[in-house]
C-alpha cells in the first residue's frame, strides 16, 4: 500500500510541473507544505491495518493538484452543501407553506445547483489535466522524436478534451450563469486549436495545402467564451462588492466567508471575514490572470496565421502584447517574447513555443 502511494506522487507533481499547463496559471511552487510532511511522517509510522490515513494523504495530494494546477478549490463543493443543507433546515423550522419558508428553500435549491455543477466542472478538469499529462514535449529530446511521439498520442488526447469540453458543458446546462464552466469551455478550445497545429507539424506535410479552418474556428470560440465568461464575472464581482460594501446585506458573511476561503492555499485556518478592500485585490488578481491568458491565446493564433500566410496575424499580436500589459507582465518578458515569434526568422528556424510567464 505504501509503495503504491510513493509511486502516486511524484506522477502529481509532474503533471503540475507539467511545460504544457494551463498559460493563464501563475507559476507553482512544487515545494511541499508542513502538512504533506506532517502526513507522510505519519503515513512511514501507521500500523499496516489502518488504511484510512492512506485514503487521507490520496486524497489530499488530489485536492492539491486541483488548486494550484487547475486553479479551483476542490473544497467549495462541500461547502455550498453545508450551506444549502442549513437553508433547508432552516425552511423546515418554518411552516412549509410560509412566505418566509419558500425563499430559503429556493436558495438553498441554488446552492445545491451549484454544487451539481461544480462536480462536472471538476471532472471535465480531470480530463483536461489527464491530457496535458499525455502530451510529451519534452524540450531535451529531439524534435523527432516529440513529433513521434504527437502523432501517435494525438487521437488519445483528442478524446481526453472531447469527453472534457462533454462534462463543461453539463455544468452549464445546470448552472448557465457559471463563468467558471465559460473559461474552461474556452481553455479547452485553445488546448484543441493547439493539438491540431502540432499534430499537423507533427506530421511534416506543406501546411501550403492545410485547411485552417478548423483550427481558427477553434481559435474564435475559445476568445468568444473568454468574452462571455470575463462580462459574466464582471456583473458577478459588482454585485459581489457591492453586497460587501452594504453593512445591511443580508448576502455580506457568506460572500465574506467563500472569498476568503477562495484566496488562501488551502492549509491555514479560514477568516470568518474578508474586507472589501481584500476582496478588490482578489478581483485584481484575476482580472490579471484573464488578461495573460487571453494574451497568449491570441499570441498562439497569431503564429498559426504568420505561419500559413494569412493577413491580419501581426493585429492579434498587438492585441496580445496589449493584453500582456493589462495583466501586468514586465516590459522585458513581453519584449522576449515578441522576439521569438514566428516572425522573426531566427525564432521562425529555432521553432520553439514561447510564452509570457505570469506577472
């Protein structure tokens, strides 16, 4: 049991480490907690018969996965439970049929709507995280042998962003107003635009011949659900801060208590409260994250049109370079990185996939 749990967690860490995550992540710290310390002492100590402390550090190996490589905390599901389960409750004290009763009970029917969402937006994760796994591009090895190893990869990690792009797209049936489920609908889109150009580079046939088309579309909807899913969070953080800022909201301790809990790293205590003014540095912060992502989205696009020939590639790139600003990247990094663009010829023959690091 305890070998298999040894060979378990290096694989995590790779997948964090992993030269192909999400572009709008910031950069990880692989270095472990005081508490994956303090479990794995414990775990070396365990007398063979207790098994749940090993089902424990599984579980929150996963849990860490999940926060610092998909950037969500795995947690909030059980806490929309906890709170619908209080709302619902609460009605029953109520008489059923009271005006004071239904409103809690439709609240707390919103709550557990959340939860059922966030399971699939989970799971869709899973596959994503999955697929990036799968995806070898191993700088050190040779190009031939990463083209190889593409080609014959691509139809597995095709079906991984397929049955991915399949569970967000439930969790919007369920929850439309989920911007979370937006952004990763758009993420998945340019992790597909992306494959299909490697693949295609993998294949070393005249991209002279190669119809496009599918490749752009991609393009289009991963930006079109980028600006969907950032209006949504707008009208969402307004009203959050608001609700913040009014003493007499009746919304203001659990806005309080879940954005708390969202913007620590999951290993200290929670805060019963979080001021307004923490609450704008969160927004910022993932205002800036937005920014970086869709910058190297149209970054990517770009290279794909000054590849093929197609006009209007050096107008992403400017809108790229203007969203890296936006999302606070240094004067030196966005300089570099417009260096290597398949533009300049020195980086066109080098052909290696640059990309602006988080602010």
């Amino acid at each position: 049991e305890e070998e298999e749990e040894v060979e378990e967690k290096p694989v995590i860490e790779e997948v964090i480490s992993s030269p192909t995550e999400s572009l709008s992540e910031t950069e990880i710290n692989t270095e472990k907690t005081d508490k994956e310390v303090e479990k794995e002492k414990a775990s070396s100590s365990e007398d063979p018969e207790t098994k749940e402390l090993e089902m424990d550090d599984w579980l929150f190996d996963f849990a860490h996965l999940f926060r610092t490589h998909v950037g969500i905390d795995p947690d909030a599901h059980i806490d929309l439970h906890e709170l619908g389960m209080e709302l619902c409750s609460e009605a029953l004290e109520e008489t059923v049929t009271s005006e004071k009763a239904q409103p809690l009970f439709d609240k707390a029917s919103a709550k557990f709507q959340e939860v059922a969402a966030l399971a699939f937006f989970n799971w869709g994760n899973v596959h994503m995280c999955a697929a990036r796994k799968r995806i070898p591009l191993d700088e050190s090895a040779g190009k031939e042998v990463v083209a190889a190893q593409l080609q014959t990869a691509y139809e597995w990690v095709k079906e991984r962003y397929t049955l991915a792009k399949e569970k967000y797209e439930q969790a919007l049936s369920i929850k439309p107003d989920f911007y979370e489920g937006l952004l990763a609908l758009g993420q998945q889109q340019f992790e597909m635009a992306k494959l299909h150009w490697s693949y295609l580079l993998a294949q070393k046939i005249d991209i002279s011949g190669w119809d496009p088309s599918e490749t752009l579309n991609l393009f289009d909807s991963a930006e079109a659900k980028m600006k969907d899913a950032t209006e949504m969070w707008e009208k969402l953080e307004e009203q959050r801060m608001d609700d913040l800022k009014n003493p007499n909201s009746n919304k203001k301790e659990e806005v309080s208590k879940r954005r708390k809990k969202q913007g620590g790293d999951g290993n200290e205590e929670v805060s019963e409260t979080i001021t307004a003014e923490e609450a704008a540095e969160q927004a910022t912060a993932m205002r800036s994250q937005i920014h970086l992502f869709w910058g190297n989205m149209l970054f990517e696009r770009s290279q794909v049109e000054c590849k093929i020939g197609k006009d209007g590639w050096n107008k992403n790139l400017d809108s790229a370079v203007e969203r890296f600003k936006l999302a606070g990247a240094s004067e030196a990094d966005i300089a570099t990185v417009v260096k290597n663009h398949c533009s300049n010829e020195a980086a066109a023959t080098e052909g290696d996939e640059k990309k602006v690091p988080a602010p």
